[in-house]
C-alpha cells in the first residue's frame, strides 16, 4: 500500500527547471497581455473596399472636424459639423433628415434644441418584421462636443467610423435588416438628441439591436465598455473575430454595476440588445483641447472599427431569430485564443471546475504527490499571501502618497509605480512561498492554490456571473493540465511529471488576470493601488510552487523588494502634470449681480503660481454657484466687468389664493448666453416645471452633479428671446428663483488669468467660462 507521507526528497523538483519556467511564464504573460491591449495597425485609405479602412475614416474626419473648434450644442461650430456630416452622409447615397426638436431628457433636468443627423440603408430581402415597419440595426455616434475640446475622439471618430462602416455595409448584398445611421446632437448636454430620437422619432420602434461608438481618451483598444439586454446577439460576432483585442467581458460586466453616462442609457428604454465600444486610454486627454487630430491614435479606429462592422455585418446578415442568441455573453482572451459561452453556463461551469480539482486532489494524494498536512499548509498559504498582499501595498501606498511629488490619483508619468506595486505584489507573494515552502512544499502551494480558486469561482458565479471566468477558466484549464501530468508515468519524483502543468496553469491565470490588470492602468489611475497588487497577487499564486523550488529563493525575494523599491522611487519624482498629461482647470468670471461682486475662479489644484500672482489669490476657495460643488476651486476677487443680469418677466402671475400656486415666466439672458439655469432650493422646488412647453422628467441620473439642496434645470440653447417657463408649486409665500446665465470665455479682465495658466494645465468639459446670476422671487 502506498503511503501518503511522501518523503521530503520526493516533493521536490529540479530548481533550475522551476526558475526556467517562473521567468519565462511571468515573462511570456506579460508580453502576451500587453499583445492583447495593442490596437492592430490602420489599414490605408486605398485598402479593400469590403473592409474597414481607418485610413478612410480619418480623412472623413478631418471633413468634419474642420478647423478644430469645440461645437457643442447650439453652436455656430456645431451648426457648420451637423452640414457636414449631411454632405458625408449624402455621399453614401443616402438621404439624410434631420431631428430638429426642443427636448427635456431624464438626465440631470437638461433641456435643449438638438439637430440629430438620420439616414437609412434598407435591406435588400424586404421587411423582416411581418407586424409593420422594417428590422433595423442603429449605429450611433454623437457629433456635438464639449466647450473646451475639438472632440476628435469623443466622438467625431466615431461618426467618421460609423460612415465607413455604413459604406461598406450599403455596398454589400447581404442585408436582411435595414441599417440606420443614427447621429445624435446634445450628448453631452445630457443625453438629449438620443431622448429625442426614443420618444419621438418614428423610426425608434424598428431598432432591433445597436451599436454606440464613444471614446474616454485618444486610444486604446475599444472594449466592449457597456451593453443592454441580451447581449449575447451583439457580443457574440465580437468575441468570434475579435476578442483576443479585449481582456475579456467582465469588463462589460462590471460597467453594469456602474453608473453610465452615454446614450445606451436612453436607448435601454428601448429593450432591445445593445452594446458601447470605447477606447479609453491617454484619458488625461479627455473632453481637453488635446482631444484632437494630432493625438487620436489611428490603431484605436481601426480596432473599433474592425469590432463594429463584424457586429454589424452578422446582425444586418440575417432576420432576428426569436429562438437564437438570447441572453448574456461571457468571453474571455487566452493570447490569440477567445473563448466564449453564455453567462448562464457560469455556475455549472465553475461546479465542473470545483469537482475537476477535487479529481486532481484525490489523483495527487494517491501518486503521492502531495500528503494530507501539505496540503494544510497550502490551503493556509494562498489566503495568507493574498492578506499580506492588500495590507502591504496599502502600507506601501500611504508610504508613496507621504513622499511623492505628486501624491494625487492622476499624474504625469504613472507607469513606475504601477509597475511599482506589480513588483511589490510579486515580492510577497513569493516571500510567502518562501516561507510556506517548509511546511506545504510546491505539491500543498500548488493543489491548495487551485482549491482556493475553484471555491472563489463558484462563490463569483453566483453572485456576478459575468465575472466568474476570471477564476473558473484558469481553474478548468489547470485540472486538465494537472490530470494530463499525474496520469503520465513517474519521473524521477512524483511531481515531475506535473512540473509543465503548473507551469501552463500559472502561465493560463496569468493572461487572463494580468490585461484586466493592466488595462486599469489608464482607466483608474493610481487611486486604487492595494486592489490593483491583490489582483496582481491572486494570479501570482499559481506560480507559488515555482518559486518556492528555487534554488535561492531569498535572491528572488531581494530582486523584487529592490525592484519594487526603484520603481515605487522613481514613480515618486514623476511630476504631476505635462503638456501631455495635463492638469484639468478652467477659469471661470462669476459675478453675483445682486451684490455687484465679481470673483474669479480657477477649478484645478494645485494653484500655479503664475495664476495666483494673476489673479491675487489669497487662500479662498468657494463654488461658482451656490449648487455646483464639482465646480469649485480657488477664488479671488475680481473687477466688475460690466455685464447685465439675466432676467425674469412674469408673463403670467400666481394666483394670490388656490393650490397649485401656477405661474409663467420668461427667462431671457441680456447678455446673449446660449445657456440658462434655473435652480430652487429643494424643500420649496416646484412640484412641476416646463421649459418651451415641455414638462422636464424627474433626474434618473445615476449620481448627482449639482447639491442636494438644490433642484436645478439647465437649458442649453437658449434664444435671444428667451425660454418659456411654466410653474407649479404648493405652499404660501414667495417661491425664491436663482438665475444663472453662462457663456463661454472669459471677459477681458479676466485674460490674464487664463494667459497666466502653464501650458501643463488646459480647460475641460463646458471649459473656461462666465457666469452672471440673481435671485428673485415670484409672489
């Protein structure tokens, strides 16, 4: 009988095969994962004509980008966009119409007039929808942008994208949907054009399944960042063709249990499958004057591209099928091979997992490979490296943030300490190893690892399906492998055999793990440090068998403890901001025209001191306006400019007795702003308010923007002649009514503060700004 104390000796592989191995799964994983986030090379204006070509793309984007200017909504610039996407469009051989509505949308109570660009190429095999109207597929792309930035990326890429995809998709003999060609106006002012085309336009009822094209940054692979729906119909030709670009779809998953900010909010609404493709790398960029043509990356088009036709092509390629495709998509990225299977497979899967390490185990305990109180050990060890992990890098953060230069999420140059905390994490996982390589040796670290992982990706599955391969996936390949090696013949030790199956299963945890890891890289900064090194510990722990073989393996440890060190060292000294990555601050003139004071505003941090000598700064901070805490920063007292209040006329008075109190009032900026607010404090906000005669929703927005104590409804396009406003309220007494009007720039006694800004620092969002508010009263 054999026995199952196995001899010390027995436990034991060759050290120099276990250090071979260690650096070249730890090395071949990192330069596959960095492989699967590099975005393909753009194909040339003169490639194939069925294919997508980013050299096409841009050259349409530099029709309608024009001379650079920020368009947003209601502007001149957005006007001269919106003419050439129309000539774009008629290009194709399409006949564009346009949505021009005022509308209220249930984001944040923004209201405006949006100019939204639609076409339609119809299908050739006739209507696929028997109860009326056609089948459609709707591609969207936003047009207008933010004040402050020529919006290359976000998302004029994508409408020039979405154009060559309606090219090559029109010039095909396979479409038995109807394409619509959706551009949307006032995105960013809330969502707006999408609102309008859900509840008015007629065409909305026939969409079947869409695809949003955003960006969060100038590169980057574009991943599929939010769907809707039963997402498997729009994920599946994705993961097919193109997945080895995403790391996997639990990024997707996750961004379900986020707040959204894009047009797939509205267009859930209507409960129809649908997808957003974003690249968001070099996010310091974002809604920034350097969201421009000179640093969009053109792999970054060409990948979103690629993923958008193959998504079209296949919906557009046959009629809906009530019996395919229904639910949700999990897929995941092994190098070059994707993987993919419905979300609902995630619990049985994860118990196959579960019950094929449990296999490998009992197989192990027999060979003899590993004994009962090894595989104690082993089991006490991984959660062990994972505590020490988290408690550790948090140690090292506090440590990094006290003598960094730059001790703020976003910086200049993040790259050494990311890496920094990778090598921290490595360091303690392999001290861990090295400490429980006594009691566990590799056989308990490596069988009471998979363990672990079975039990977590049972215990994900259940709870976020979406999620659950990130375990379940290594845990399956490593009881295969770990079976494939037990089953062969003995080598020289019971182990030896499996050597190459630990060595894949560490290899497989560590590229599905580490483009998850590095793609947060650029999406969160340096914010979220100990969770990164977890993460990074988790997939580590697989290797712990490896490391804790070597030969010297306090040689190892001492590698990563001064590799961590420099790095972290190094990451310490980066400067804050560049020209490339820079500093996100506005100047903002705001003039409370009650109290005749005017100040001053510079919404980024640090002050620079070129501006604080500008501006006289002395240490106040403040809000612009009472009800916008986002935006705030510094304050100064400034000079009166001169410029008239917005103003309120009642055109019709409340009634002196009666409930609801109602009145209508107009309000007009003087001073010619295209953009008004109108707030109330919250206890006595009306019960109803209209904005040109269209009742404005209660906020749905997922987080708040403005103070709670405040109700505030923002119009975006306001005429010369003013907005209608119609009212109605409970309760006796005057209803206070705060008006601000806001126009961008900053009046010339203000010109020296923004000429003061370094060229490390640029305005974001609505952008350099001024702001005239009162308060009045209605009786």
């Amino acid at each position: 009988m054999r026995s199952l104390v196995t001899p010390p000796q027995l436990t034991l592989f060759t050290s120099r095969s276990a250090g071979t191995l260690l650096a070249a799964v730890v090395g071949l994983a990192l330069a596959m994962s960095a492989w699967i986030l590099t975005p393909p090379t753009p194909a040339d204006a003169d490639a194939d004509e069925a294919e997508f070509s980013a050299g096409r793309s841009i050259e349409i984007l530099g029709r309608l980008i024009g001379d650079e200017s920020p368009h947003p909504i209601g502007s001149a610039a957005n006007a001269r966009v919106r003419d050439a996407l129309v000539r774009e469009v008629e290009a194709l051989g399409l006949e564009p119409s346009i949505q021009s509505t005022f509308v209220c949308g249930e984001y944040r109570h923004y209201c405006g007039t949006v100019e939204n660009v639609v076409a339609r190429i119809p299908a050739l095999s006739g209507p696929v929808d028997p109860v009326g109207g056609t089948g459609a597929v709707l591609i969207n792309a936003h047009y207008d942008s933010q004040g402050a930035t020529p919006g290359a990326a976000d998302a004029l890429a994508g409408v020039a994208s979405a154009l060559e995809v309606g090219r090559v998709v029109a010039g095909s003999d396979d479409r038995a949907r109807d394409v619509i060609l959706f551009f949307p106006d006032g995105e960013e002012a809330g969502l707006l054009g999408a609102t309008a085309f859900v509840q008015d336009h007629p065409w909305a009822a026939d969409v079947e399944a869409f695809v949003n094209l955003e960006a969060r940054g100038s590169g980057g692979i574009s991943i599929p960042a939010y769907t809707i729906g039963d997402d498997r119909q729009v994920l599946r030709p994705y993961a097919r063709g193109l997945g080895r670009h995403a790391p996997g779809s639990g990024l997707a998953a996750v961004s379900t249990l986020l707040p959204a900010a894009n047009d797939i909010v509205v267009f859930d609404q209507l409960g129809v499958p649908g997808v957003t493709f974003g690249f968001t790398s070099h996010i310091r960029h974002y809604h920034t004057p350097l969201d421009d043509l000179e640093h969009l990356d053109r792999g970054s088009v060409q990948q979103q591209g690629d993923a958008v036709l193959r998504v079209v092509r296949e919906l557009v390629a046959s009629p809906a099928d009530a019996g395919a495709a229904r639910g949700r998509l999990s897929f995941v990225s092994v190098g070059p091979l994707t993987l993919s299977w419905p979300e609902r497979w995630a619990v049985p899967l994860a118990l196959i997992a579960l019950a094929g390490t449990l296999t490998l185990v009992a197989v192990a305990i027999r060979r003899g490979v590993v004994a009962g109180r090894r595989l104690a050990w082993g089991l006490v060890a991984w959660p062990t490296a994972l505590v020490v992990a988290f408690f550790g890098s948090a140690v090292l953060n506090l440590v990094r943030k006290s003598a960094s230069l730059s001790p703020g999420v976003w910086i200049s140059r993040p790259d050494p300490t990311f890496f920094g905390f990778w090598a921290g994490a490595a360091l303690l996982v392999a001290a861990c190893a090295w400490l429980f390589r006594r009691g566990a040796r590799p056989g308990g670290l490596w069988l009471g690892a998979w363990i672990w992982w079975a039990i977590c990706g049972l215990a994900v599955s259940w709870a976020f399906p979406g999620l659950g391969y990130l375990f379940v996936a290594p845990t399956l390949a490593a009881a295969a492998f770990g079976l494939g090696g037990l089953l062969r013949p003995h080598g020289a030790t019971p182990l030896a055999p499996v050597l190459p199956a630990i060595a894949a299963s560490a290899f497989v945890a560590l590229l599905v793990w580490l483009p998850h890891v590095w793609f947060l890289k650029d999406f969160i900064g340096l914010g979220n440090m100990p969770p990164v090194a977890a993460m990074v510990a988790i997939a580590l722990t697989t290797a712990m068998p490896l490391a804790a073989a070597l030969p010297r393996p306090g040689h190892t440890v001492t590698g990563l403890a001064i590799a961590a060190l420099v790095l972290l060292g190094v990451g310490t000294r980066m400067p804050a901001f560049s020209e490339e990555a820079p500093q996100w601050a506005n100047v903002v003139y705001s003039l409370d025209a009650d109290a005749a004071e005017a100040r001053w505003f510079f919404t980024g941090s640090p002050l620079p001191e070129a501006v604080v000598a500008a501006g006289g700064f002395a240490g106040e901070f403040g809000r612009v306006l009472p009800w916008t805490p986002g935006e705030s920063g510094p304050t100064a007292e400034a000079p009166d400019a001169g410029l008239p209040a917005p103003e309120l006329e009642v055109i019709e008075p409340p009634p002196e007795q009666g409930e609801p109190r109602r009145a209508r009032v107009r309000i007009r900026s003087v001073r010619g702003a295209p953009v008004v607010q109108i707030a109330f404090e919250a206890d006595r906000a009306p019960d109803v308010v209209r904005l040109g005669g269209v009742r404005v929703p209660e906020d749905r927005a997922a987080f708040a923007l403005f103070d709670p104590d405040y109700r505030v409804f923002t119009v975006w396009t306001v005429p010369d002649s003013g907005v209608v406003a119609e009212l109605e309220w409970t309760g006796s007494g005057p209803l206070p009514v705060l008006i601000a009007d806001r126009s961008p720039g900053v009046p010339e006694v203000a010109r020296r503060l923004v000429e003061a800004r370094p060229a490390a620092a640029v305005p974001i969002g609505a952008g350099d700004a001024t702001v005239v508010h009162v308060r009045r009263e209605l009786p």
